[in-house]
C-alpha cells in the first residue's frame, strides 16, 4: 500500500513504511542529478547538446530531466543551455580580448549555429541586438 509523502512542496507516492532518510536521499539524489547536468551543460555549452545527451548523461527519463529543471530553475534544461550560451556571448562581448572578433565567430564559438536565431534570443534575453550591446560596450569603452 502507499500514501503521499510531501517532499519539499512535492506531493509522490512512497510505500507505507518509508523512513524519512529515504525521503531525503531522493531529495539528495534529484539535486545531484540536477547538478551534474548544469555542470555538463556549463563546461560544454559550446558544443551541440540535445536532450537525449542529457537523457544518456544523466541515466534520468526526459520527463524527470525536464521537471527537475523546471522545479529548481523554473526553466527547462534547453533554456538552462541557450542561457548559458547567451551570457557567454554577452561576456565574451564585453571582454577586450574578444574584441577583434565578429559577432558571427563569438556566436558560434559559444554554440551557436543559426545566426538569426540567436540574433533574435540575444534581443529577446537582454533587450537589444548584439551589435548595439557591443556598440554600447564599445562607446563605454572610449568614454574610460
């Protein structure tokens, strides 16, 4: 037989009987797991990732990936990615170093693979198009 068990605000079915530290150690298993794949995704979000990688990667069911992104980050694990691409970008456009490059060569080095897609998501994520963020950085740049 089994009843509901809440587990920080989530309701599961446990057999009668569970012992809390059972409880805890699925908590503890869920943030592991969650863990391990943003610093998958962290360390290779330059790379293409698809959600059967993160599936393999992580030996979880797309369902359980996806709602332990949504329940911890409030997004899923492929905005978690092109979150993670986006600020990269943004950073390498802010970086001296990086100066010299086109916007085209920073986008693909940080994963990007369709140029007008990410032009849109960069707008859609900070407000304004790539070149006028660089603009912007550049004119401050000067100023400096």
């Amino acid at each position: 037989m089994t009843v509901f068990a809440c587990d920080d605000n989530q309701i599961m079915l446990v057999p009668i009987g569970t012992p809390a530290s059972a409880l805890k150690q699925h908590r503890y298993q869920k943030v592991h797991v969650l863990n391990f794949l943003r610093k998958y995704i962290d360390a290779n979000y330059s790379q293409p990732i698809t959600m059967q990688d993160l599936h393999s990667k992580a030996n979880v069911t797309h369902r359980t990936m996806d709602r332990l992104f949504k329940d911890e980050l409030g997004m899923s694990p492929m905005k978690y990615l092109l979150s993670c691409r986006l600020n990269a970008v943004r950073q390498k456009l802010v970086d001296p170093k990086y100066s010299e490059n086109t916007i085209s060569e920073i986008a693909q080095d940080s994963g990007f693979s369709h140029l007008g897609r990410f032009s849109y998501y960069f707008k859609k994520h900070f407000g304004v198009s790539p070149r006028e963020f660089r603009k912007h950085i550049n004119s401050l740049q000067v100023i400096n």
